[in-house]
C-alpha cells in the first residue's frame, strides 16, 4: 500500500536540480567551462519539463477517477421530504 502519492514533476525537478548542481560545481572546479547562459536555459528548460510532467500526472488522476456519478440518486431521501412528521 502507498503511504502518500506519487509526484513525477517534483522528480523531473530534483533530478534538473541535481543535474544543474553537478554541472556548477564541475564548471566552478574548472573541469568543465561553459558560459552562465546555459545553466539559466537549463534551469528554465528542466522547469518547464517538470511543469509539463505535472499536469500529464494530474490529467491521468482526473481520468482515472473522474467518472461520472451514477444518476439513481438524484432525489432526496424519504426521511427529509416532508412524508414523515417531525420529531
């Protein structure tokens, strides 16, 4: 059993984070050079995916659990229609 949901844009997020982290602390060691402007296109991008990530996830739960509701019982209940005396 799940203990909470899962959330793939937040995943996509951390792993951009994580990808833009490793690529600073390269560029900043002097292992990899690279101008500022990639690492802001990067970071914009990698949101972006996981923006897009998160509303294909939520569109699936609408989906999955967004049936209609059954249409038997649409009247209210005998007890609150005025058929019985009140107490």
């Amino acid at each position: 059993m799940l203990r909470h949901e899962i959330r793939p844009g937040r995943a996509v997020a951390g792993l951009v984070m994580m990808g833009l982290a490793a690529g600073y602390g390269a560029d900043a060691a002097g292992l990899w050079h690279v101008p500022w402007v990639f690492f802001v296109a990067l970071f914009c991008g990698g949101l972006f995916i996981a923006v897009l990530t998160t509303w294909v996830a939520y569109r699936i739960r609408r989906r999955r659990g967004g049936r209609t509701p059954s249409t038997e019982n649409d009247v209210a209940p005998p007890s609150s229609s005025g058929s019985q005396a009140m107490r």
